[in-house]
C-alpha cells in the first residue's frame, strides 16, 4: 500500500452506509426468505460501484467496495464457510459495559433494532471454505468499479479468525485453540485470494481488544497472542505490505469504560505481521490515546491509520480538528508513517446505520480537507 510521502494519505476501514433496497434483499437471502438471485448480484454490482465513486468523488484515496455484499463484518462467513449447516443460533449477548446502566442499555436496544437482525451460528461441523464464487464475485465487482480509475489503490476487508471465533462459538472443536486454528487455515483462502487480486487485505481483528467484553475495567483478553499467531499463520504467504489490520473495541455509541487500553495491548499487536494498523483515535473513549506513542517507539516496519473521523455520531468533524488529529500523530511517528481513517465502519451491520449516508460521505469529505491541512503544515 502507498505510503504518505508527499502527503497525508487517506482511506477508510471498510463498511458504509449500504442503500436501503440492498439491505432487504441481503436479509432476505440470509433468513431463506428467497430472493431473485441475478437481481441482488445485479443491486449489489450497482451498489459497488456507486459506492466507489462516491469515495472517488470525496477524495479519498485507498477506497473499497463498501462491503455491499455482506450482512456484516463478521457474519458474512456462515455462508462461505462449512461447519454451521445446523444453524444453531447463538442469541446476542448484552455488553458488560451496559450493566451498570440498564436503563440506558434498554433504550439502545430500542434505538438499534435492526442489530437483533443478524444471525449468529455456532459451529457444529468442520471448518473448511467453499466461498470461492462468492469471493471472485466481490472482487470482480470492485474491478469493474475501478475500470475508470486504474491508479486508483484498493482495499478489501475480511474477518480475521479470532473475530469470526467470537461471534460463531465453538461447539465441535476439542476447544478454543483447534477452533481457531481451524479457521486459520480455511479463511487462508480467502486471504490469499484477495492479495492474488492485486487488492490489499484488511484483517478486521476487534477481538483482539474484547470487543468491550470484559468485566472488569481494563481487562485484556488473556489469550490475544495466540489469536495473532493464528492470524499469522493463516497469512503466512502474503507479504506484509500487502495487509493492513484493523483494531477497534466496538462500533457502538455506549459507556465503553471496560475498554482495555491500547497502550497494553500494542505491544502484542506490532507482533502481527500487516505492516498498516487501522484503529480508534477519534472517539471520546480513546482520542487520548496519541500520546502513547510518546513513550512507544513505532517499529520501522509498522504505519499507523489512526481514527480521525468518529463512526458513532452525526457531527461532521471540522477539518482543522481532523488536521490538529494528524500533525500530533506526525510529530510523534513521523508524517510517512501515517495516513488518516477512520475509527470503524460506517456499516458495520446492515441497516444499523447510527450515521446517516449523507452525513458519511460529509465526514469523509472533511477527512480529505484535513488531511490537506494538516499536509500543509507538515510538507511546508
């Protein structure tokens, strides 16, 4: 992936607002309801496409399909992987960071319920994957969405094994550790595949922070290292600079107060082989964090893409604010080490939106002027 070497680069981290007629044809598909079948692959190429252009139009300039095929980050899977034939739903668990406000947790659920929408399975079976139509689907959807755009650096996004673990339980294999490392080897191929694409792979890893699952203040999952090893072996044969990881505790508008620090868990996580690390920076929860690297030395072979944008709310960041966001983490990691994002998806599940479309394609548009900005300032 380009680095920022006569400006600030910038991109995003994957899922955005998918249009409303999409979203009930890929839940009709997922619940069986039965759907025409050439017309959602015809939607969802139509929605690629508008949605590259859209990024295009804003500036951005490492885009990706949006996820339009997909249901959700994390879940899209059941239908590309074996082991969850028997459909064992796995009911969505309350977060921890909620109980000590039940009144408040009760209004979310009110505000957000399309959520209880998404099915979680758990595994049952073997893990082996058979999404290889599926996935060159996608990745002929995003070429033919940057045929106008040859020069134009592309991304596409896949769950990470760890991430898939958390929402799909393991109920066949011995335990945790064969359960994921099963995953490792089946989802290889999908890596594998995008990077052969010539698109650059993004491993979404929120698991390796809790994802605000814990139940104390601070507390880091105690077997993230394992998680990263699974994950490096299952991108073994990709090269570093060809993956970015993203790293986030929830893309959710809550407390977060249990969140753990990024502060002790960076460490574990330079261990991962991507060479771009995509994570939360601009939220009220973990904006503070920067200055961690006052005292953590970047790795020479690590570039950071710090959340400049919040993906929970409809404010439209100033672009000076955006600026300021970028020139500290430059003074600190250095202006080539860096290029501005934002801190998740702005899709994360369909139609859960918590900002409007056309409020996104604003925020991104701010992003662009900022990074402008703050260009500017560092380049002179």
């Amino acid at each position: 992936m380009k680095r920022s070497v006569d400006a600030i680069l910038t991109t995003h981290t994957g899922s955005l607002p998918r249009p409303d007629d999409l979203v009930e044809m890929l839940f009709a598909d997922e619940s069986g309801a039965g759907v025409d079948r050439a017309a959602l692959q015809a939607r969802v190429r139509s929605a690629v496409s508008e949605s590259v252009q859209q990024q295009l139009q804003a500036g951005i300039d490492v885009v990706n399909d949006g996820e339009m095929s997909k249901v959700s980050y994390s879940t899209y899977v059941n239908a590309r992987l074996t082991g969850f034939e028997a459909r064992v739903h796995v009911p969505r668990r309350a977060r921890p960071d909620w109980a000590a406000f039940p009144g408040a947790a009760e209004w979310d659920a009110q505000q957000q319920p399309g959520a209880s929408r998404i099915k979680r399975f758990a595994c049952v079976g073997p893990v082996t994957y058979v999404g290889q139509a599926q996935l060159e689907t996608d990745i002929q959807n995003l070429k033919a969405a940057l045929a106008g755009a040859p020069a134009t650096e592309a991304f596409m996004t896949a769950a990470s094994p760890g991430v898939i673990a958390q929402f799909q339980p393991n109920q066949f294999y011995p335990d945790d550790v064969t359960y994921i490392e099963a995953l490792s080897e089946a989802m290889r191929v999908e890596y594998e595949a995008v990077y052969r694409a010539g698109f650059i792979l993004q491993l979404d890893c929120p698991d390796l922070t809790g994802l605000s699952r814990a139940v104390q203040p601070g507390q880091a999952p105690a077997d993230r290292r394992m998680r990263i090893e699974a994950l490096n072996h299952a991108v073994r044969n990709i090269p570093p600079d060809r993956m970015r990881l993203h790293l986030c505790w929830g893309n959710y508008e809550g407390p977060h107060h249990l969140d753990v620090p990024l502060r002790d868990i960076i460490g574990d996580v330079f261990a991962a082989r991507p060479i771009w690390l995509s994570f939360e920076a601009a939220n009220p929860r973990h904006e503070h964090e920067f200055a961690i690297f006052e005292d953590i030395k970047l790795p020479s072979d690590k570039v950071l893409i710090p959340g400049v944008l919040d993906t929970t709310t409809n404010y439209i960041e100033h672009p000076e604010l955006v600026a300021q966001r970028l020139v500290r983490y430059a003074h600190l990691v250095g202006r080539e080490n860096l290029i501005a994002g934002a801190d998740c998806g702005f899709g994360t599940f369909a139609g859960t939106p918590m900002v409007h479309p056309d409020i996104v394609l604003a925020k991104l548009s701010a992003m662009v002027e900022g990074a402008r900005l703050a260009s500017s300032e560092l380049w002179g």
